[in-house]
C-alpha cells in the first residue's frame, strides 16, 4: 500500500449538488401504487476515479493486494500502487442500494517513527548516557584491578614474576581514581543530565512538524462486501502561509464488510513536515462499483420508480439534442431475471410499444412466433426503456429487443 498525491497543481473538486436538485423534483414525485414502495435505494454524491497507465487514465476495478485493477486495450492490468503518479476524480450523483455505515471517522496529524520527537531524542539520550556509562564502566575496571593486587600482599606480582612494592599499586589505584572523577566532572551536561534530553524534545514538539496521518474509522454494511476498498481524499498544505493547497489520495484495501462494524486504522507518511491537513473524506468501493455510506454527501433515500425516474432525468440530460432508439433500462430488471427466466424466453425477440416515459404499452411477438404466456406478460410489465429521442425530446416509438437485453 502506497500513498502517492498529484505533484500538479490540483483542481478543485466541484460539487455536483446543484445538479441533483435539478433533477430532484421528478425524482421525487409520488407513485399512484396501492401500497407504498420501499426506499431500499440511495441518490449520494459518488466519486468516479482513474488512473493514468501508457498516457491514458482508466476505470479502477477493483484492488488486488497492492495493486489497482484496471483495463487496457482491453485487457486486465494490474498497476502497483507505488507506480501511480497521476489521478483524475470526479465527483457526481450516483444511485445504489442502502448505504453501508461509516462511524467514528477521525484523523489526527502524527509523526513517521524516523521523524517523531520523542523516539529521536530518547535514542540520543541511549547512545549518549551508554558512551558515558562505557567510560566509567572502564575507569571502574582499572581501580579494582590495582586494588585486587594490594589487598593483603607485601608485594604483587609483575611482569616475568618481578615484584611490584604496594606503594607503586596505591599509586595506580589514585591515578586511576582521579582520572575517575575528572572524567565524570568534564562530561558534557547532556551525558548526566535527563532534563537536558527532555527540554530539546519538547522544542521539538512544540514545532509540530508533522509528516504524517493517523486515519480511524469503523465500516459495516447490510449486505456483505467480499473485495472492499476505501479510497482516501484529502487536501494540505506544505505550510500554514502556503497560498496553494495540495491533493492527496490513498487507496486502502479493507478486509471482508458485513454488518458487524470492522475497526480500521492505520498510518501513512509521506507529507512535508509541518504541512497542514485540510478537509478528508472516505469513499467506500467494492469490486469497482462504489457503496453509499452514512458519511456519503447528500445522502437521500429513494424508491425503485424513483431511481428509474432520476436515471431517465441523466439519460435525457446526457443526450440533449440527439435522435435515438428506446433502449432497455438495465436497473429496471429484477436481479435475477437470467435466472428466473427460460433461457429459450430471454433470447426470444418481443415487439415492444414505448411511451414517451419509457413505459411498456404493449408487446407482441415478432414476426407472429406465437403467443405470449401471463407471467412473460407480467415480466414485460415491470420493465421500462429509456424513450426513444428526436432531437433530444421523448417521443413514443416501437421497437424490437428481448427479455436478455435487460440481463446483460
């Protein structure tokens, strides 16, 4: 895991919140069903993110240990995380199912090991009281040696069995025990003072040049996320008087989510000492497809009509001006049509009437190929096309499509 940020002069992350309000009021309006819809879905502001591989930035699609998953050229690549220079975000509305929680989100400047304070200070103060206390281990040593020889003897033994008179040991024992103490008296402050090592870390700290940031949070989901990934943005400065903020991203695979809430905590450095940290936010992915969470900006709750309604609002918004075929509504099938459903009823071709909602009016079969069972009639009914266009105005239309377009 590598944390990399845009040397670049970055850009500004846009709001798209003006936008959802536009499109809101349709959204929003109410269904004429007997009984009301469950708002299992969730309208958030997301963040669509690439990377730049080979002079071009694509979709990430997951995260595979160190790496980023993205497609090239049509084939799967994994890019390390250490390699990724350049980033491009986007944030936009997007509509998924129920959020996943985000609690106790905190980050707090702190130091790398190599730059904190307290452990450079305390290590000089090692080194330095064991050089002093080498010193005066060795000084110790030479007086007991002398002593050893004068204890009870007339004379002590020299070099080749010569004797030494007990005047010349007393000797050595002074001389030994003066250069002892004039030793001890000319060491520098630092070598016998503790107060001396805790001044000079304080003035360290005072300074507060931070290189780095601790980041805590616990995640938990109602349906279980099995390749989850956090993607960390945040803004800096180099200084406090720095005119230009900075961006910094970092990409965090997490383990399994599933609704019992997992800690997570880590450290990352990286950051020019003394830097200061602007606004962070979290944006929780998995697989490649990003998770609502109770953290997420406008975060609202919607029904099933009212996502289809807002995803036709984009669909007409996205292709002002154009003239087009009804085309199927992906998020209007049932998750498990290809299942539910006869592979020899998916691939069979239905002709369809659309209104300028995008609402079935009417099918038949193409080509008079037989008759229609009620429970295709009734998965007909409950799907929905994006109108057809001419010149960027919903008209109704009819056209030729089967029940696997809306599986794919």
């Amino acid at each position: 895991m590598t944390t990399t940020h845009n040397p670049n002069r970055p850009r500004r992350i846009g709001v798209l919140a003006a936008l959802a309000l536009t499109l809101l009021p349709g959204v929003l309006a109410d269904t004429a069903a007997t009984a009301p819809e469950p708002k299992d879905h969730t309208l958030f502001m997301g963040l669509n993110l690439e990377i730049e591989s080979g002079g071009s930035y694509c979709k990430i699609l997951g995260v595979a240990k160190d790496a980023a998953v993205i497609r090239v050229n049509g084939r799967i690549t994994r890019v390390p995380f250490v390699d990724i220079k350049q980033y491009k975000l986007k944030l936009e509305p997007k509509v998924a199912g129920k959020p996943a929680g985000l609690d106790h989100f905190t980050t707090e400047q702190t130091y790398t090991p190599a730059n904190d304070p307290r452990k450079i200070w305390r290590n000089r103060e090692t080194q330095v009281t064991g050089y002093a206390d080498d010193q005066v281990s060795n000084l110790t040593g030479a007086i007991s040696r002398d002593a050893m020889m004068n204890s009870g003897k007339a004379f002590a033994s020299g070099p080749s069995g010569a004797q030494i008179p007990n005047s010349t040991v007393s000797a050595g024992i002074n001389r030994d025990t003066a250069a002892l103490s004039a030793g001890i008296n000319n060491m520098p402050s630092e070598m016998t003072d503790d107060s001396f090592y805790e001044q000079k870390m304080q003035e360290d700290l005072d300074k507060k040049l931070f290189d780095a940031v601790d980041i805590s949070f616990e995640v938990s989901s109602p349906v279980s996320l099995d390749v989850p990934y956090a993607v960390i943005v945040t803004t800096f400065r180099e200084k406090a008087d720095s005119p230009e903020s900075q961006r910094w991203i970092y990409i965090k695979p997490l383990p399994a989510i599933d609704s019992q809430p997992t800690k997570v905590q880590f450290q990352q450095g990286g950051f020019p000492p003394g830097f200061v940290l602007g606004k962070c936010q979290v944006h929780l992915y998995n697989g490649g497809h990003e998770i609502p969470t109770s953290a997420s900006p406008n975060l609202m709750t919607l029904t099933k009509s009212q996502v289809l309604d807002y995803a036709q609002s984009q669909y007409l918004v996205e292709h002002k001006g154009q003239t087009l075929d009804p085309a199927p509504m992906h998020d209007s099938a049932p998750a498990r049509l290809r299942d539910d459903v006869d592979p020899a009823q998916l691939g069979r071709t239905f002709r369809v009437s659309v209104d300028k909602q995008g609402a079935i009016v009417d099918v038949s079969t193409a080509a008079n190929s037989g008759e229609i069972s009620h429970y295709t009639r009734e998965i007909w009914r409950n799907l929905r096309f994006y109108p057809a266009l001419a010149n960027g105005k919903p008209v109704a239309a009819t056209t030729e499509a089967r029940l696997a377009d809306f599986a794919e």
